[in-house]
C-alpha cells in the first residue's frame, strides 16, 4: 500500500494545516501541486489503476497513467480524473489557464487507445491535454517524431498558445532540447 502525502503549511507560524493521505494499492509518482483560479490545488503525478475494478467505469491498461486530483482549501477532494493510454504514460507538468481550466504534459509510450487520441508518432512522445475547471478534456494533443520525446516545462503565451519544453534523444545525435 503506497500513499501520496500533500501537506499545506502556514507561511509564517509553519504549522501544519491539514494533511491529506490519498491511499493507493500500487506505486504513485506524485509531479506537481497547482494551486487553481479558485484559489483550491490540483495534486498531479502519475499511477498505476491496477487495484480498481473496470466495473467503476476504469479501464485497465498496461502501466502508468495520468493522474490528477482536485483538493479544495481544507483538503476534500473536489475530482480525481485518470488519463490512460495503453502503456506507460507520466505526468510531468500541469499549469492552470488562464480561464481557470488546466493545461497537463507528460511523456507517453502508447499508441492511440483508451483515452489517447492520437496514435504514436515513434518512441515516446510529448502528451499534452487541455481541461476546464472541472476535469473535463477540451483537447489533447500528441506531439514527436522518430526519436524519443518528453515533455518538462509548460507555460501558456500572452496570445493564450502554449510553450511547451522537453528533451529528445536521437540515435544520430544523442540527446538534446526541444522546444514546440
């Protein structure tokens, strides 16, 4: 049994507030806590869904899925949403927009299945999805080529686009950046 532990802290007494314990039967990888245009925090990182039945509406997949959950500001879950693809896929940034919807990155090993739209453009790839306040995909997007991709850094422009960064690995050239 694994558990994703958040905490929230008073900036100047630096006690704890509350302490949210998010139980799981398999590993967890948790990336990065967003706090929301509504001033509440969204907990993203990466899980396995192997513990839950696929009558719940899950699907069973291969690996690592996308794994966001929504916490209110006195740590009760608001949502909790899993993206799947049908291999390995892990979050690794989560930005709020400017519409008070989120914008998550990760790197995927899947082909187009289950939640995944797009099919593979080789190796793996940059994965990003694009939700409103609520959960809710507005849009997902797979980015890459031949070589092995992997998304690091998202931010959104002033003219509301998107920078996402990553790295590339290409047996030609060995390793490097990129950015779409």
């Amino acid at each position: 049994m694994s558990a994703l532990t958040i905490c929230t802290i008073l900036s100047n007494a630096q006690e704890v507030v509350w302490q949210k314990d998010i139980k799981s039967g398999t590993q967890d990888f948790l990336s990065q806590v967003t706090t929301t245009i509504d001033q509440q925090y969204l907990i993203t990182g990466s899980s396995i869904q192997s513990n839950k039945p696929l009558s719940e509406g899950n699907k069973q997949n291969n690996g690592y899925d996308l794994h966001l959950i929504k916490l209110n500001q006195q740590g009760q879950e608001v949502w909790e949403k899993y993206f799947s693809g049908n291999n390995h896929d892990y979050l690794s940034a989560t930005i709020s927009t400017q519409d008070g919807g989120f914008l998550i990155s990760g790197t995927t090993y899947s082909a187009k299945g289950l939640d995944k739209k797009e099919d593979s453009k080789g190796g793996s790839d940059i994965w990003l999805i694009r939700l409103n306040e609520f959960g809710d995909e507005l849009w997902q997007k797979t980015l890459g080529s031949a070589s092995d991709e992997e998304a690091r850094s998202v931010i959104q422009t002033t003219d509301l686009g998107f920078f996402v960064a990553g790295n590339v690995q290409n047996s030609a050239k060995g390793y490097g950046s990129k950015m779409f």
